[in-house]
C-alpha cells in the first residue's frame, strides 16, 4: 500500500483499482479501514476526509438459491 502511495495513488479507490486492495474475501470490510489509516498518517489527511471506494453491487440482485440450483455444463 505504501508502495502505491509513493506512486501517487492518494485515495481508496486509486489503491483499490492500482492493487485490487479490498476485492478480496472480506470485500474491504477489513483492510479498508486499514488502508485508510495508512493513507491518513502517510500523507497527513484527517481519517474522517478519506471517502470509501465506490461499491458496485449487481445490477439486479439474485437469491443465492437461485445460483445453487444452476446447473454445470460439462466443459471436457
């Protein structure tokens, strides 16, 4: 993180598309929070004027029965 900083990647969203920081399993409701902090202290900006990265939910959302009842198809 500290690295893209360096690079001039200055806000959540910068760092979030340059490293995919926050795509993972938690879906940044862990590191985001980190990332912040390291934001705020490397580059002296007040923790509350750091903005989240913009969320993209699904465009409709689906039940998760929906998905598990899907069928594989073979691919072999």
């Amino acid at each position: 993180i500290i690295k893209y900083i360096e690079q001039g990647y200055h806000t959540l969203e910068e760092i979030k598309r340059a490293s995919r920081a926050g795509m993972g399993h938690c879906q940044g409701r862990t590191c985001q929070r980190l990332i912040a902090q390291i934001i705020s202290k490397k580059l002296g900006i007040p923790l509350e004027n750091i903005k989240p990265p913009t969320a993209h939910p699904p465009v409709k959302p689906i039940p998760l029965k929906v998905v598990l009842n899907l069928k594989r198809k073979d691919t072999t």
